[in-house]
C-alpha cells in the first residue's frame, strides 16, 4: 500500500473535464479505468477539487455499477444475462467460468488480480447470444467450454509473458 | 470549414460524384455483433490484399477516386447479425455471410474482378440458393427508411453521409423553415416517441419551443438499457450523423443550443462513432457558431453512463448528465419545464431523433402513408430467443406479429413450437398464439397489457418456461431498482422472493395472488415509470401462463421442464448395471443400492445437481 498518494494523473484528467460538479461521473470514470478501481485516496482530493462534500462524491461511486472501490483484475470478463442470452444459456456459462476461475461465493476477482467476472443485463449483441466480453472485446456464441478456453488462454499468455 | 448554404450544396454534389464514380465497392460490416464474429480482420484483410495485388484501394472518399477504384468500407449494421461477418459486394449486391479472413482472396479474385457469385457464401435455405439481398425474405419483407443507410454507407464518414443527401433536412430547417414550422410539421406527422411511451414528439417540442427560459437543452437518450434491445445501438454505431442531424434540427425548433447524449457505457463502439462523427461535423462548420451563416448556434456533448438501468428514465438520466446519483424525481413539474440544469429540455430517444431529418425532407404527409394513423412510420426490432433469423429489423408499425415472426423471422428455430414473444423488456410483456394477428403499435398493445418499449423482442418456444423467465426480469428490476421509493425497492424484493421460490418447488397455495396484490400496489405507488411497470412481466405470464404456475405450484412439475429444481432424475432399472459409481458422485449421498444390482436415487435427499447423469456409462440416469 502506498503511504503517499500520488495525485499527478487524477490532477491531469481534472484538469482535462473541468473542475465542475456535472464531470463527477466522467472524472471517476477516467480515474477507474487509469487504476482499475476507485483507491479510496481520490475522494478527499476530488472533493477539495470540485468544491463539493465527498459523501456526495461517494455517493455517485457506490450508485452505479461500473464503479468499484476495490481493486479489480487485469482482465475483466462480463457474462451476459439479458433475456437474449438467458433464454440461450448464459447460465451455464457463468458457472462453467466461477468454477475455471476458482471465485468463492460472493467474489468476483481472483487472488492474483488477473481476472474479475460480472454479470451483465445485456451488451447488445443479442443476435450472436450468448455472448462474453472481456475488457473491450465481445465473444460471440459461447458455450461452457469455449469460455473455459478462453480463460486458459489468457492464463497461458500471462505465463509466458511473466 | 462550410460557410455558406452555398457553399454545403455545392460540398455535397462533389461528394455525390466521387461516391457515385467508385465502381467496385467492399462493403464490410462492422456492427458490434459482426466485429464480434471477426469483421474488422476480414476488412483489414481485404485492405492488404488490395494493396498487395496493386489494386487501387480506397479508403476515404476524395477527388482522385474518381478513376477506377474499388472502395472498402466499415458500415453499420447490415441486419442479420448471426450469419455475421456479413459482407455486400456492389454494384452486384451480392451479400455474402459468415465471410472468415481465408475468403478474401477468392471474393477479391472472382466477385470484385469478375462479377462471379460465389454461392457457397451466401444466404441458403432449403436448397435455394439468395444470392442478393433483396432476394432474402428476411429484408423482402422489411420497410428500412429510418435505418436506410446502415449497411450501405461508410459508418465513420461524414462525406458519404452528405453525399447520398445528409444533412438537407437541417439545411430546410435553418434556411426555409421557421421554429413554428418545423414543430408544426413534426406535430402533423404525428411522430411518436419511440423510447417506449409513445408521446407525441411534436407535443414535446412544442411545450419546450413554448418556455420563456433563454437556456433549453435537447438531450437523447441513447441508454438502452432494456435487455434484448440493440436498436439504439444500431443506428448510433451505423448511422450517427442522421441522430446528430435529428438533434440540431430540435434545438432550431425549439431555441436550445446544447445537445446532449447520454449513451450507456456497455456501447464502446457507439461512444466512439459518436465522438468522431461530432468532431467532423464541428470541423466542417455544421456543429458550433453561426453554423453555414445562418446566426444559428449548436454544440453537442457526450456523457457516457456508468452502468445503471435506471438512468433510462428521464428525469435519472438527466441527474446523471449533471454528475449525481441517478434518482427519478417526482413529477411535475415535467422534464420540458425543469429538465436538465433545471431548464426547459427535450427529451427524445435516438430512434425518434433519426426519423426527424426523415420528415422534414419529405413533409408530414409522407410519413403518415406509412403504418397506421394514430401510430404513423416505422418501429425497429431486436429480435432475438428461439428464431431462425436472428438481427436488427425495421418494419412499418401495425405490422402483426405473425409476419414479423414467420415472415421476416423466418420461423421458429429448427421447426420448434412458438411459445410466447416477451416484447418492451422488464416493462412490458409477453404476447402468445392468440395475439398473432394484432397489430404491432402503441395502442393495440397496450390494450393485451404489453408495450412496444424500445423494441426489443425475444423469441420463446415451448421449451422456455414462462415462470422462469418473470423470475429473471423480476430478478433484472429488483437488481436495477435505485432504492429511492418503498414500493419499487421492497416491494420488488418481495415479488422476487416469491418467484424464487416457486421456481425452486416450493410455492404455496395463495403466492400467485400474493404476487397480483403486490403487483398492484407497485403499479400504483412507485415513483417513477419503470418502477410502475416492474410487475408487468409477471402479471402478464400470470395473465397468459396461469397453468405454469399452478403446475409449478401444486403439482411441482415445470411443464416446459426447464427448471431444473423441479427435474426428476430417476434411474432406470432396465439399462442400470449396478456399477456404483452414480453413488460415489453423488454429493449429498442420494443414491444407493447393491452392487450389480439396480440402483435408486432418494427423491428426498436429492437436490437435483445432475451430477450423476454425466457419469452413467451406461445412460441409465434419466431427467425429465
């Protein structure tokens, strides 16, 4: 844990949007997706900041669910469960990844901080159901398996990187 | 940088040439459903080959285009998105699908240079072999004028965009048309919004255009939140210019001169065109100050959402732009007297904002020869479930469900029952076999207790049970309810916990009316639009699946055998050998029996896992 914050890059994407109340969900937006989640040290800067309390603040970051105030994994894998993809099967698929990725009840990242799984409601890819995306690139006609494919091949390519 | 009329007409017929002087065109699609499937490869792949073979690629469109070329482009959404990465090649028009990086070549040497069909590419049923795609029925029987440029032009140009006549209507409304009559002409041609709701748009404009305040705003909505619905997703990705145009032809009706779009974070890609396609339209002088020289002022902004079905709500989403927590207000006063910043605003979804340019180049009266009178134009569909085929349809509103099923669909997938069609997500309801007939428009459906919504529509057969699926949108609300009114936030909670338990075979006598009770009060109490409609899903399977409950209920058996608390798994004496091994996997200890001799699983203990079915060698183990 870092004793002394380092405030340069959340001054800079400040700076980028203005220092105005109407940013706070840009700004937060940017910063998570600089450090991955929200580090708790942000607040009282951006309060400082934007000239507002930072219970208001908070108050944004714990509303929506793209926020998370832990930490979250390199690889950010979101199940889709919207109707399109529930009624083709996205369940099994859910499991299939808990069970590859070895998440307890109740956990969405792994111990290593390489993979967080979500569900979502929907990414729009209805025709192609059901889907998986994992940071930016959506999966198109998943199946248990090929999902657990995916996830050991980027398990692989993190070894040899190592 | 245009400053003129003048100078925009003239800018558009040297673009109309260039576009009309490419003889071979590439048109690959690069919706976010066919990127999922690979197309960006596939156009990346055309492009290096092109320059490999010393062809003349064109990328863009510009002046030295006009000798031969042959043009790849990135377009929007071509339509059947599971047959994906679709490919058009023009002028033949030969579509073809499922187009893998191996295939360039040889579309490149036979289609492109020597207008061959390729037929193992294209769309095949029953033996007939389609080659174009106004051969496929599934477009045959499709009105596409709101998405009529998605899949035909450059997605991320806003010279193609001008060249096949973008951006007329706004130059109508700033040159030949006052604010009065424009809102007058929106107004005849009965437009209606196309979020779901069903308000006229003209009415809208018309209360905004009506307030005092010097600031207004025109705001869409671009969080299509619902699941099943890419509609939106659709024409912000393929067609971001007409959306853009829509935009600034309200805030010339109406005196605003900011615009903003809310889009939901789950659409990187539209966020994206989005972005671009404002800053080329700012670059040639048709976003900003005294645009063409006509004193008119626009700037458009981007607020992208962070992940909360609420926010598709009007006065959430208008919260969220201003950076707070997305909570619905009380209402009055309405969104066009207090919106965004507190000030007058217009609040369309983006659907509505495309059909503007639409009406205003050919006037009110074309648009009512479309659809219905009271629900003039035409309605895109997500469609999606259990259907042949699956992808983005535009048809003219009051088409019935059975030829947007059996017709454009193409019938159920693999010949299985049709069920039910759940249409308007988590606020609307199911259609059955007795509605085939109806009309699709606001009205007729509101009257069965179902809602276009947004559009989008999935496709159940007899296999889906219905029980389950109120459980989902239910789980789906009280997972998305923002937790400001009582009766959204508990009283959701409390339907689920119902639902939860009827699924799981142990429902009681009295649930179903328990769920109608507090259904209602939900209905009549909750805060905001989408709380008021939480129940509906499952007030409308009770309405029409009644049966599936009860069976669920009382006889604790799923009659579509879908729920898998309420499988049985018995073993059958006759194939079972008597090997054991069902009994070592089995977690909770269920079954047991002598070696060789049949085995038997206790109904008691049982927990319906389906462990043991995997590993039977002998597939003794059965569910049903």
């Amino acid at each position: 844990m870092q004793t002394q914050f380092d405030f340069t890059v959340v001054d800079r994407i400040i700076d980028d949007h203005g220092a105005k109340q109407s940013a706070t969900i840009a700004i937060l937006q940017d910063i998570q997706e600089h450090y991955h989640y929200l580090p708790r040290e942000i607040f009282t800067h951006l309060a400082k900041r934007l000239g507002m309390p930072s219970a208001s603040i908070y108050s944004v970051a714990t509303f929506y669910e793209n926020f998370s105030l832990e930490p979250k994994g390199k690889y950010v894998i979101k199940c889709c469960d919207g109707t399109a993809c529930h009624v083709r099967g996205s369940m099994p698929i859910l499991n299939r990844l808990r069970e590859e990725l070895k998440l307890a009840e109740g956990k969405k990242t792994t111990e290593d901080l390489l993979f967080t799984l979500d569900t979502v409601h929907c990414l729009g890819a209805c025709g192609l159901a059901p889907v998986i995306m994992i940071n930016e690139n959506v999966y198109p006609t998943m199946t248990p398996d090929a999902a657990a494919k995916l996830i050991s091949d980027l398990r692989e390519k993190e070894n040899e990187n190592a | 940088m245009l400053k003129s009329r003048q100078e925009l007409i003239d800018i558009r017929k040297e673009y109309a040439k260039y576009l009309t002087a490419q003889q071979h065109k590439i048109l690959v699609c690069a919706g976010t459903g066919c990127i999922a499937s690979g197309s960006l490869k596939v156009y990346a792949e055309f492009k290096r080959l092109l320059e490999q073979k010393g062809l003349p690629c064109l990328v863009e469109l510009k002046k030295e285009n006009e000798e031969n070329g042959i043009s790849v482009k990135k377009t929007g959404c071509q339509g059947l998105c599971e047959m994906g990465p679709l490919v058009t090649i023009e002028p033949e028009g030969f579509l073809y699908m499922k187009v893998q990086v191996s295939d360039c070549e040889e579309i490149i040497e036979k289609t492109v240079l020597n207008g061959e069909h390729i037929a193992r590419l294209a769309f095949q049923k029953g033996g007939i072999v389609r080659k174009k795609q106004s051969d496929i029925p599934y477009y045959q029987k499709q009105t596409r004028i709101m998405l009529e440029h998605c899949g035909h032009i450059d997605a991320t140009s806003i010279k193609e965009y001008i060249a096949v006549g973008g951006y007329t209507a706004f130059e109508k409304a700033l040159f030949e048309m006052g604010p009065d009559d424009i809102v007058k002409t929106i107004s005849d041609s009965n437009l209606r919004g196309r979020g779901g709701g069903g308000f006229p748009t003209g009415r809208k404009w018309s209360q905004v255009a009506r307030q005092k305040s010097p600031i207004k705003y025109i705001v869409c909505n671009g969080d299509e939140g619902d699941p099943g619905a890419f509609m939106d997703c659709s024409v912000m990705e393929g067609d971001p210019h007409r959306m853009l145009e829509g935009m600034m032809i309200a805030g010339r009706a109406c005196g605003a001169h900011d615009g903003y779009i809310y889009v939901r974070a789950e659409y990187p890609m539209a966020v994206e065109r989005l972005k671009n396609a404002i800053a080329q339209a700012e670059e040639m002088g048709l976003l900003g100050e005294n645009i063409l020289g006509s004193g008119f002022d626009f700037h458009m902004h981007i607020n992208k959402g962070a992940g909360a079905f609420v926010c598709g709500e009007g006065s959430a989403l208008t919260a969220s732009i201003e950076g707070k927590r997305g909570f619905p207000r009380v209402k009055p006063p309405r969104t066009v007297e207090h919106g965004l910043f507190n000030e007058p605003t217009v609040l369309n979804n983006v659907e509505t904002f495309a059909n503007v340019p639409l009406i205003i180049t050919n006037g009110a009266d074309w648009y009512k020869t479309i659809g219905p009178e009271n629900s003039p134009g035409t309605k895109a569909f997500a469609l999606t479930g259990n259907i042949e085929n699956t992808g983005l349809i535009e048809v003219p509103m009051g088409t019935t469900l059975e030829e947007v099923i059996y017709g454009v669909g193409g019938g159920m997938r693999g010949g299985s029952e049709f069920k039910a069609v759940q249409i308007g997500g988590p606020s609307g309801g199911c259609l059955t076999t007795e509605h085939l007939k109806i009309p699709l428009d606001f009205d007729s459906l509101k009257k069965v207790g179902a809602m276009i919504g947004s559009g989008g529509m999935v496709v159940m057969d007899s296999k889906t049970c219905m029980v389950e699926v109120a459980r989902f949108f239910m789980s789906f609300t009280q997972n998305e309810s923002c937790g400001k009114c009582v009766p959204c936030r508990e009283g959701t909670k409390r339907m689920l916990e119902v639902l939860e338990r009827i699924v799981a075979g142990k429902g009681q006598d009295g649930d179903i009316e328990l769920l109608e009770d507090l259904a209602d009060t939900i209905s009549a109490a909750a805060l905001c639009g989408l709380g008021k409609t939480a129940p509906s899903p499952v007030m409308s399977t009770i309405k029409y699946f009644r049966d599936e409950y009860e069976a669920h209920i009382y006889d604790k058996r799923c009659p579509a055998g879908a729920c898998p608390r309420l499988k049985r798994i018995h073993i059958d004496p006759e194939l079972c050998r008597g090997c054991s091994r069902c009994a070592k996997g089995c977690p909770v200890g269920a079954i047991s029996g002598q070696i060789k001799s049949p085995f038997v699983i206790d109904e008691k203990k049982c927990i319906k896992c389906g462990a043991c079915v995997s590993t039977c060698a002998f597939h003794a183990i059965k569910e049903d």
